[in-house]
C-alpha cells in the first residue's frame, strides 16, 4: 500500500515539468505536418542513413557509399574495429592494428572481393564456365597485390619503430614529432601548388598561364601539356606514397598513444589512421590546421592541450573543416541567387526586387539559416528557384534507393552516352589521379560537355588509390529552357578553353562566382555531329540524272560480292561435309530413307512444282512421264525428293513396301496433296528456267532463281542489256581471288567473263531490283522519290510487291540506293569519280568504313556501338522544306569539364517537385513525367535530376583506378 501511494507522490513532484514539456511537444507536434510538406522534416530511412553515413566518414574515418548493404556492412565492421581495440592490452599492438585495419578498410574492398571470386570460379568452373566469365575485366590483379601488400608491410614497419624507439617525447619545437609536422606543412604547399597549375584557373579566379592556350586538336593539346603531364605524375607519387608514409609517422611519435584503455583515444586515432589512407588530402590538411595549432598554443594548461588527445583534435577540426566548407558552398549558392534572380531577364520578376531587399535586411537571419543548413549537412532549399531560402531535410550522398544506373528515361540518344563513358571513364582516371579535377571528395559534382551532349558526373565513393563515380547522359536539349541553360554552359567553357584574348599572362575569370567552374579538357573517343543541307544536290537534275547509271553499278558491285561470300561459304561446308564423312561411315539405310521421304513444306512444295500429266504419260506408272523425265536424260536438272501422285478414284499401284515406310503425317499429306486443283499449263509461272553455264565455276557466282522471277515484260530486259556496264561487270569479276577454291584453272576469270549466261542472270537481278524501287518507266526521279526509296517508304506498285516478297535481295537493293545516293554527294563535294578502281574503293570504304541507313534503324545503333568509323543518315525537314544529311565521325576529341557547386546541385535536387515514371511497352522504354502532389514535398530519396535535361543514360557503378 506504501508503493502505491509512492507513485503519485513522484509524480506529484515534477508535474510542472511534465506540463511544460506537454505545451512544448503540442507546439512541435502541430507544426510536424508543415515541415513534413516543406521537406524539412527527414523521413526515417534518409535520416538512418544521414546518422550511419556521417558516424562511418567523421567518427570511423570512413567514405559514404554507393549502396545501402555496403555502408552497412562498412559501419558495423569500422565500429568493430574501433571497439576491439580498446581491448588490446599493448600500445605496440595497437598501433599495428590500428594501421593495418586503417589501410585495408581504406580499399575497394568490393572490386577485391569480386576479383577474389572471378579467380575462384575461374580454377574451379568447367571450362564452358571459364569461357564464359573471360571477357569480364577485373581492375585487381597480381600487380596491385604485390603493390598493396608492399605498401602494408612497410606501413606496419614505420608505424612500429618509430613509435618503439621514439614515441616517449613529449611535442615541443625540436621534437621527431615537430619535424614531421614541419614536413606535412611543406607537403601540403606543394600539393596545393601542384594540384592548382593543373586546372585552366588558378584557385577559379585567375587563368593559368601555364595551361595550353591552343586546344583546337587533341595533338596540339597532348603536345602542349606534356609537362603539366609530369606534374601530375609527381603529385600522383606524392599523394599516394610519400603523404600518407609522413602522416604516419607524425601519428606513431604521439605522444597520447601511451594512454591505454582511453575510448576517446581508440576513436580518435582509429579514425586518423584510416583517414590517412582513405581521404589523404583532407587527413594532411587537418593535421597540419593541428600541428600549427599546437606549436602557437604551448601552455599545457589550456582546455586544447589539457583535456584533448591528438586523435580527438584531429576529429573536431575534421567536423568544423567540412561544415565550414559547406557553409562558403552554401552561402556562395544563396548569393549567386540573388543575384542572378535580377541580372536574368527570364528569372526577374515583379516581386524580385521586393525579394531582394527583404533578404539585405534579414540578412542575418538568411546567415543562420545557411549555417544551421550547413551544420546538419542538409541542402538549401530555394522555393521555386526564388530567393526564398528553407532548410532541406539531411540525406546520404546518394540520393536515390535503387541500384546505381537504374535511374534513366532510355531514348534513342542513348546509345550515343553508351559508346563515349568506357572512353570517359579512362580520361577521367588519369584526371582524378593526377589532381587536374581538384579535391574530388564524395559528393562532388562535374559536368561535361561535348557539342550537344552533356555529361553528370557524380563521385560517390573515394578510397586509397581507387575512385566510385557514377556517369549520367542528359537529354539533348529538346526544350527551349534546357537549351538555354545549355548556351550559357557553353559560353563558361568557351571564356575558358577557346576565346583568344587568353594570350595575356594574367586574365580573369568573367564568370567568377558561377556555380561552374572549368577545370580542364579530356581526350575522349566519342563521335562528333555534322548536319548540312543537301539543297542544291538531291534536287540536282545533273545528279538525279546520273543516280539510276550509278545504282545499276553499285547494286551490280554488291550482287557479286554477294554471291562471292557465298560461294565461299558453300565452299567451307563442303570441306566440313567431306571431313565428316571420311570420319564416320556414311549410313546406306539412312541415306535410302533420305531418297524415298515425301516432300514437305520445308522442302519449299508449291502446286507449281508439281510435274505435269500429258497424253504420253503412264498413270499408272510409279513415276509420271513428261518433262521431268526429259530433263532427268539431260542432266541439267538437279535431283529433288518427289511425291508420287495418282489419279483420284484410280487403282493404287505403288508398292506396298513404299507405303509401309511412309509415315501418318506424310500419308496425310499425301492426300491432302491430292485434293489441290489442277494447275492451269497456260499460267505463266514463277519458276525461271533452266541456265547452261559455258564455265563449270560459273555456278558459283549465280544469283538464287527466285530473284529472277519479276514480272517484267521482254522489251525491258532488252533495254536493259543496253544499258548494262559490261566493263564494269568485267572489271569486278576481274577482281575476284578465288583463293578458297584448291583447283581452279588458270582461265577462271576469264571464262566467267565471256559467260553469257552468267551476264544475263545479273541483267535480270538488276532488272528486278531497278522495276522494285523505281518502275518501268525511264526517267528521272524526283527528290521526293529519292528520300523515300532512301527510306524505304516508296508507294505501292508491283515492282516492289515482288521486291518485298523477297527480303534479303529488298535489303541488298536498299543499302545499294543509299550507297548510291552517298556516292552522289560525295561526287558533288568532292568531284567525280575517275576510274574504276577508285570506284570500287569507294565502295569497299562504304562497306567496311561506314553505316549508311537511318538513325532510327536498329543497325545504327549497333554500328554506334561497334564504333564504326562513320555513320551517315538522311533527313527531311517538312517545315523547311528541305533535306538535310546528317554524318557521325568517330575521333579521339576533347572534352570540356567543369565542377559544379555542390550546394547548388544539391538545392537544385531538393526543389524538385517530378518523379519518373517508367512503363514497359513492345519491350520499348518509355517514361511518363507527372507532377507530385505535394510541390514542396520532395522524395526522401527519389532520382531527383539536374534542371539541364533528365537522364537518358546513368551507367553502372564505374570503380576508376588511380593507381
């Protein structure tokens, strides 16, 4: 009874702080729905992730990651190895472990453990498992073994001596640990100095006078910046060996390393000795900021020396260099807002002017805002791109929660970011290695730009010797407001690389203060556009003239090649044929069986084949007389499986051992046969007759018979072998090798020329082809029927229902047009073709140099992807009124890069108020853009994109080495 008068009596005792703390939480809880609808409150996952990512980077000494799996695994392992070694009883062996832990957490450990388990399947797969897995590429090899373990050993080494033999003295003017901070600070100058000469603007303000001024060709610049080549080598050296080596011994003679079992010690140097490693650029700079300190402050008795240990030091600077950075980042963004809010013409407004003067006034209060934004390192939310300032909810690095490259809106532009990143990806190596991008730390933002393309770049990871970036294609500016945005992008970059007035020594940055900033050119292999305009060509009476004379030529030139890669095909499988059968035995029961089987569909049956009876004719007989039989007694026939056929009603005569073998299915199609009409004599037919080679090779080169069978009447195929080049045909068969054939007499090629039979089957295919694409009739075609035999959309006719009917010869008539029609343009701009042999270079360069269609055919982009050299696409504007050609040319070019504020890209995502939508239609992409409901309200960790374009491109996670 005691205790329960107990409770009401503690209650009764502090129930005014239960009240206030009751009126405080109904104030915060009714205001919960307004910072949720501003996007100010965090969701739960974002902030998980915010807390882990910012405990792992500023209390582990770890880098954010690209995936949630992997900072949670990364988290738990680096707060393992901080908690066991508080429990290592020697200082000795805490500094063994703390740097042995630091350098192997600092690694792609991911790409090791992928190496790892490719090597394993690779010795203990099959060898179909083996082929499989052999063009996969592995960044981890013998050699960054060799290097990593190397680096380890001599790591352990340092770490242990000199903390052995000299880490008892305490930090004063002439210490070892004074020295070495004497060297950090030099090293710190000179990478400063050495990572600044690299880039076009020395600290973004003045330009370099040592950057090339002449980047016009990738030769000229290659040549020009050789020596900022060797600078980048010998910070690359620096960077990678020489600081963190230095950095290790400042921390191994500390003298705090003597004081076991500390919490505060086990933190503070298991993050510094990661970070060394890790982010070595940061770890130098906070270092020396601590060495600097510690020489200027030697009263023992103040609060930094007497209650702070090194590690903690170095922890608390670490925090306040990463927000105050981000306060300049953030306060630069809110500034360059104002301003362009009024120099913009499309961004002012009415109340602009209203907007300013209130943010000049409660100029304090913006500064609070930036720096409370900038101490939960959350984004600086502009309303409506206004300059009316929020506070965005704090989210992780990577903003969004799938896998990294799912977030893109695939479009026929794509396969154009698809050809270039492998390209990007190395240009970018050597960039990052050698410091020409500045400090590229998780979270930083570049963009390039190339003509019409413009590239995201987005760095997410960062370790020791290795970088994670994430590569994405914007849109190529199909909206008025993108292409703004993207002329003024253009004309930061050409200020920078291209305008002349740099050959002073010193010029300054016109665009300072702009949220880009140039950096450097990288050589990539990517395809430059050129688009011209065909008036005064295509609609050429001279060259329209001359179009039919030239497709006759190509298409003959590509009829015969045709023909050759076949023969040379049969040729193989009869080699193949013949090895199989003087290996194994041939079968005789088989082959009778092969001999006796009843025609099928695959055996191409038409009422047509079916032989015809005569007077003469025994129907009776096993086999019907007639024609047949006569061409059996000649030869010329080829020998084909036959069904034997009898009058309906009549007696069956056939043996009973011929029906016993037959199959059900073939009896039932054996009857089904029988019930066909009887097929009219008078008809004329599809099947061509019978060709008398005067050359026993000249099979070999004979067109298929169906391809001869166009309705064409005799007066054309008269008019036809008037006009065929028969010098041009001589001169491709005299081109010929024959190579593939064992014995060949010495005459071939000439034989095959003096082949009449041979020449007529050509004139028929070109026949054929010329009745499909342009008629009967003999004139000149007009531009309008050009483009569209280009295209392959010409009208109904029945030449070209016959010329559709047969695909493969429809395709071959297509690509010969348009190589016809590239050859035009060619003749037009660069003169007519000379001779012969310059003829059939040309050709020979079409086919193997060039992909001549259309952008939307499917072969352009694969032929974008197989990086064919050139690429050539006509078009038609019908606003215009005009025909344009369009031609891709792939060159190692250079590309413009530029790093992007953080804060601003960050604002910018934090403004979004779009999701994309994705739907699968006919295994085609599409995406859909609809407004979300709440516009202030932004994802937790939707794709938000950049206002330059949407995606149409996001790679995989690129692990780029910087070894």
């Amino acid at each position: 009874m005691k205790m329960s008068l107990s409770f009401p009596a503690v209650f009764a005792v502090n129930t005014p702080v239960l009240e206030q703390t009751n009126q405080i939480l109904h104030i915060v809880f009714l205001f919960l729905p307004v910072l949720w609808a501003m996007g100010i409150l965090p969701p739960l996952d974002a902030l998980f992730l915010w807390g882990m990512e910012q405990l792992l980077e500023f209390g582990l000494g770890g880098s954010p990651l690209s995936s949630n799996t992997k900072l949670l695994v990364m988290f738990l392992i680096s707060a393992g190895t901080a908690i066991a070694s508080y429990f290592i009883p020697s200082t000795l062996g805490v500094i063994l472990f703390m740097t042995g832990c630091g350098f192997i957490l600092s690694l792609n450990l991911s790409e090791i453990a992928f190496a790892f388990k490719h090597t394993l399947i690779g010795h203990l797969a099959s060898s179909k498992s083996k082929n499989m897995h052999r063009g996969l590429r592995t960044q981890f090899g013998w050699r960054e073994f060799i290097f990593y373990l190397t680096v380890l050993t001599f790591a352990l080494l340092e770490a242990s001596l000199l903390h052995h033999f000299a880490g008892f003295s305490s930090f004063s003017k002439g210490s070892p640990q004074a020295i070495a901070s004497y060297i950090l600070m030099l090293l710190l100058i000179i990478m400063w100095i050495l990572r600044e000469i690299q880039r076009v603007y020395l600290c973004g303000v003045f330009r370099n006078p040592f950057y090339p001024k002449d980047i016009r060709t990738v030769t000229v610049f290659m040549e020009k910046q050789r020596r900022l080549m060797k600078v980048g080598v010998v910070r690359r050296i620096l960077l990678t060996l020489v600081c963190p080596f230095a950095m290790l011994a400042f921390l191994s003679l500390d003298c705090s390393l003597q004081n076991l079992h500390s919490v505060s010690v086990c933190i503070g140097f298991t993050r510094i000795f990661r970070m060394v490693w890790q982010n070595t650029e940061n770890a130098l700079l906070d270092i020396v900021v601590v060495s600097v300190t510690q020489i200027l402050v030697f009263n023992q008795d103040t609060w930094w020396n007497r209650s702070l240990n090194t590690g903690i030091r170095l922890l608390l600077v670490g925090i306040l260099r990463d927000r105050l950075l981000q306060f300049v980042s953030k306060l630069q963004f809110a500034v360059a807002i104002l301003l362009t809010s009024w120099t913009e013409k499309k961004q002012r407004r009415k109340s602009t002017a209203t907007l300013i003067t209130l943010n000049v006034v409660f100029f304090p209060i913006l500064v609070t805002f930036v720096a409370v934004s900038a101490l939960l390192s959350s984004p600086l939310l502009p309303l409506f791109t206004l300059p009316v300032f929020l506070i965005g909810f704090p989210r992780p690095v990577r903003s969004w929660p799938g896998p990294v490259g799912a977030t893109a809106c695939v479009c026929a532009d794509t396969v154009y970011y698809q050809q270039l990143v492998p390209s990007l990806a190395v240009a970018l190596q050597s960039a990052l290695a050698a410091g020409s991008l500045g400090v590229s730390l998780p979270g930083s933002h570049y963009l390039c730009r190339f003509q019409d393309r413009l590239m995201w770049i987005l760095v997410l990871e960062r370790g020791f010797t290795y970088c994670c970036v994430n590569i994405k294609g914007l849109e190529l500016q199909e909206t008025s407001c993108h292409a703004a945005e993207a002329h003024r992008v253009d004309e930061i970059f050409e200020m920078a690389f291209e305008h002349q007035e740099h050959t002073k020594i010193v010029s300054l940055n016109h665009h300072f203060g702009n949220i880009l900033t140039p950096c450097t050119v990288l050589p990539v292999r990517l395809y430059s556009d050129a688009r011209s305009v065909l008036s005064g060509i295509i609609d050429s009476h001279e060259n329209l003239k001359h179009l039919k004379d030239d497709f006759i030529k190509v298409l003959v030139w590509m009829l015969v090649q045709y023909c050759y890669k076949k023969s040379k095909q049969w040729e193989s499988l009869e080699i193949a044929d013949k090895n199989q059968k003087g290996s194994f035995p041939e079968n005789p029961c088989s082959s009778a069986v092969e001999r006796s089987r009843p025609l099928r569909d695959d055996d191409s049956f038409s009422v047509d084949t079916i032989e015809d009876w005569t007077d003469d004719s025994d129907i009776f007989g096993l086999e019907p007389s007639g024609r047949g039989r006569d061409r059996k007694e000649t030869g010329q026939v080829v020998m084909t499986p036959k069904t034997h056929l009898s009058i309906p009603g009549s007696v069956e005569t056939q043996n009973q051992d011929v029906l016993q073998e037959m199959s059900p299915e073939d009896k039932l199609y054996r009857a089904v046969v029988l019930g066909l009409p009887a097929a009219d004599k008078g008809k004329q037919r599809e099947v061509p007759p019978l060709v008398e080679f005067s050359c026993s090779y000249a099979e070999l080169l004979s067109i298929p018979a169906e391809w001869r069978t166009a309705p064409v009447p005799v007066s054309k195929v008269h008019e036809m072998r008037q006009r065929f080049p028969d010098d041009w045909y001589c001169f491709i068969l005299s081109q010929l090798d024959f190579f593939h054939l064992k014995e060949k007499p010495s005459s071939l090629l000439e034989d095959l020329m003096k082949d009449k039979a041979l020449k007529d089957l050509y004139i028929h295919g070109v026949l054929s082809c010329c009745f499909g694409l342009f008629g009967l009739e003999n004139t000149v075609p007009a531009p309008s029927h050009v483009f569209r035999a280009y295209t392959g959309g010409i009208p109904w006719s029945v030449g070209l229902d016959w010329l559709t009917s047969k695909p493969e010869l429809f395709q071959l008539a297509l690509k010969a047009f348009r190589y016809t029609f590239k050859l035009m343009l060619d003749k037009a701009s660069l003169g007519p073709v000379e001779d012969f042999k310059e003829l059939v270079n040309c050709l020979e360069e079409y086919e193997n140099d060039w992909y001549i269609g259309l952008v939307s055919d499917r072969e352009w982009q694969q032929a974008v992807l197989q990086e064919k050299p050139y690429l050539f696409s006509l078009g038609h504007d019908p606003n215009m009124g005009i025909y344009t050609g369009r031609v891709l040319t792939l060159q190692d070019l250079l590309v413009q890069v530029g790093k992007l504020n953080d804060e601003a890209v960050r604002g910018q995502w934090a403004n979004l108020s779009w999701e994309l939508l994705y739907a699968t239609n006919d295994d085609e992409e599409r995406y859909s853009i609809q407004a979300h409901p709440v516009l202030l309200r932004n994802l937790t960790v939707q794709a938000a994109e950049p206002p330059l374009g949407y995606p149409v491109y996001s790679s995989e996670l690129l692990h780029v080495p910087l070894l």
